[in-house]
C-alpha cells in the first residue's frame, strides 16, 4: 500500500492519475496484482483508492468508497493524518492485513 499526496492533478482526473502512478510505480506483488494506492490532492479537494485486480474482491469500488468518506470529515478538519490513518486502518480491516 502507497499513500500520495499532490498540490495538483494538473486538471487530470483522479481515477486516472491513481491507476497510472499504481501501475507505473509497480505497486504490490507483481504475480498477484495486489497493490493499493490512496491518493489524495487536497488543494483539489479529491481523493482515490486504486487497487490491483488481485485487490478487487478484497477491496470492491464501494468498498473503497466507504473508505474514502470514513477520511472526508478528518479532510475537512484539516486534519490529514487522521484521515489517512483512519483509511490504513479501515483498509486493513477489510482485507485482513493487520502488520
């Protein structure tokens, strides 16, 4: 799991910035396609979760969104770190990663 954070998308989309810096950074075990990815541009006001394939019965799209508004009211408190340590945890839980 990779967590990024940008000042800007230089007007990209989200979902497309994720998957490409997931696939081009190789995030998780290349065999099992297992990598996840939080991206968060604050100054935007969007945030992502890209998974690998072999992530996408552990970690479904709804799943991720759940993720995503447990983070937004720690965003809107400014309050980051929370968010993000509040996205690891709920993450973690669902795909039954505890290290």
């Amino acid at each position: 799991m990779v967590i990024v954070t940008a000042p800007t998308l230089n007007n990209l989309d989200v979902a497309t910035v994720g998957d490409c810096l997931g696939n081009r950074w190789g995030i998780g075990d290349n065999e099992r396609n297992d990598g996840i990815l939080i991206l968060v541009a604050p100054n935007e006001r969007r945030a992502r979760i890209s998974t690998g394939t072999g992530m996408e019965a552990m970690l479904t799209d709804e799943e991720a969104k759940a993720v995503i508004d447990q983070m937004t009211p720690h965003f809107r408190s400014n309050d980051f770190a929370g968010g993000l340590s509040a996205a690891v945890e709920a993450i973690a839980a669902q795909t039954g990663d505890t290290q």
